[in-house]
C-alpha cells in the first residue's frame, strides 16, 4: 500500500514539473510572437532603397553602403581584458548558399579560434565572427568565419558565408563562460542566453533603429 501511494506521488510531482516545463515554453513562444509582432509594425524604412529594402541577395550585397550606421566599426567596443581565444564547443559550418547540402568550410569541434583579436582592425572589440549579417531568413547570418590564429589579418576583406544563426549563438555562450566575471555585471546580458542573443543580434538592432531592415527575430 505504502508503494503504491509513493508511486502515485512521484507521478503526480512528474506530471506538475512536465506541466511547469511546458508553461514556460509556451509562454516564451507567446512572448516571442508577441515581440516580433512588435517588432515588425514599429519598424519605420528610411525610403533610401538600400539593398536590403531591395530585397538583394546578401552574397550580391555591398556592404559598405551600411558602414556609416555602425561607424567606427561593426564591431563592439568593450573596456575588460576578456580572453582572446575559446575552444570551439561545436562544429561551425559555413556554406556559399543556403541551398548547398555540404558546407564549403568547417570549423571543427574543440577546434581554437579568436573571437578577440590582435588585429589593427578589430583591436579592443569583440564580435567578429559572432556579429554576421541578418538573413531575409529565420535562423541564418551572413560572416566572415572565425579565425583560428591571433594573427594580423583585414577582415572586411574575408569571404562571407552563410552560417546557421544557432552554431554562433553556441560559441556565443562558450565566450560568455569563458568571461563571466567580466560580463555577468552587465545590465544588457546577465545570463548566459542574454549574452548569446544581445551579440547575435547587434547588427539586426542597429540596422532597426535606421530604417534599414527588420530582420526576423532570433
């Protein structure tokens, strides 16, 4: 009798953590569609009928139209000494169209790469890599891949790839752990999810609030 009322007990308190876990998810989609929905009937074009406006596709794209919005540099300045390098916690892959089956550069898992460089260009920032271009489409960015030594390099002229939105937001949050003491204390990204979507979407923001383009929700 004694187990059998234990039995049912556990399955009660399984059936309320699987209720509670299925709460949350739902309310995160429900706060998500209402965001988005926010987010697209707020979005005001500058009527200047740059590239995105046109619908261009973004390996046609010349970037440099947009360089003014993000003067000095697409890139985040920041003022802690974080570390350089982080192990790969995923493979990264980059394709030349979305449509390829097999990606035309792997990053590999465990591999090393420098999401903080030396490099004249990028020195004191953080974000390249991480920062891609917005895609017309949900769960795709458009990059240069990261780079796997710490070595002078110009990365505006690096090829660009597609690569998949959740692959960068994992590496994201391998930098986040690497630099926690540094980045907890921000008000803009105090866990490690916050982190990952403040970085992707940087240039999606910045692209928003100039009437540029309103890129799909990550």
């Amino acid at each position: 009798m004694r187990k059998k009322l234990w039995k049912i007990i556990l399955l009660i308190f399984i059936v309320i953590v699987m209720s509670s876990f299925a709460w949350i998810r739902c309310k995160d989609y429900l706060d998500k569609e209402k965001y988005k929905q926010k987010w697209e009937e707020n979005f005001i074009d500058n009527q200047k009928k740059e590239p995105y406006s046109l619908g261009m596709p973004l390996e046609e794209m010349d970037f440099d139209v947009y360089h003014d919005y993000f003067y000095p540099q697409i890139s985040i300045a920041i003022n802690h000494n974080y570390t350089q390098s982080i192990i790969l916690p995923c493979d990264v892959e980059y394709y030349n169209s979305k449509n390829d089956q097999n990606p035309t550069l792997t990053l590999k898992k465990g591999s090393t790469i420098y999401v903080v460089t030396n490099n004249s260009d990028v020195n004191e920032k953080i974000g390249y890599g991480l920062v891609c271009w917005p895609d017309y489409e949900h769960g795709w960015r458009y990059g240069s891949p990261f780079i796997t030594e710490n070595v002078a390099i110009n990365t505006r002229e690096m090829p660009k790839y597609y690569v998949k939105t959740k692959q960068l937001k994992q590496v994201a949050k391998a930098f986040y752990k690497a630099n926690t003491r540094q980045l907890s204390h921000d008000v803009r990204h105090r866990t490690l999810s916050e982190f990952s979507t403040y970085y992707i979407s940087y240039i999606d923001r910045k692209l928003y609030e100039n009437g540029v383009f309103c890129a799909p929700i990550e």
